[in-house]
C-alpha cells in the first residue's frame, strides 16, 4: 500500500490495527478517489478550453501542461 499510495508506514501505523482486509479496503478507497480526481480534473481542464478554438486546444494543452 505505501508504495501505491505515497504513504509511510509510520502514517499507515498510526491508524491502529488493521488486518490485511481492512487495509485493502484502504488501499481500493484511495486508488478510486485518485482515479476520481484524476477524471474530474481532465473534465475540468476539457470545460475550460472550450473557450480555446479546437484545433489550438493540443498546442495549449502542451503549453500548460508540458
């Protein structure tokens, strides 16, 4: 999980007991809001461009986002 998420194994600790269940529970829960954040960050930035004329859209995306 720490390798996964970015979390330390002293973070993970301080939650308490947690059996292998549980963590994987933990683990699911974090991986689906990144996977939420991730796809409501492409729509967000999708909403904003459409001021951008569409063929200009890839060139301004590369800019902002490299």
């Amino acid at each position: 999980m720490c390798r996964e998420t970015g979390i330390d194994r002293a973070t993970i600790a301080g939650l308490g007991d947690l059996d292998v269940d549980d963590i994987d529970r933990l683990r699911e829960a974090f991986l689906a809001a990144q996977r939420k954040r991730d796809a409501d960050l492409t729509a967000a930035t999708e909403d904003g461009l459409r001021v951008v004329p569409r063929l200009l859209r890839p060139a301004i995306k590369k800019i902002l986002f490299g």
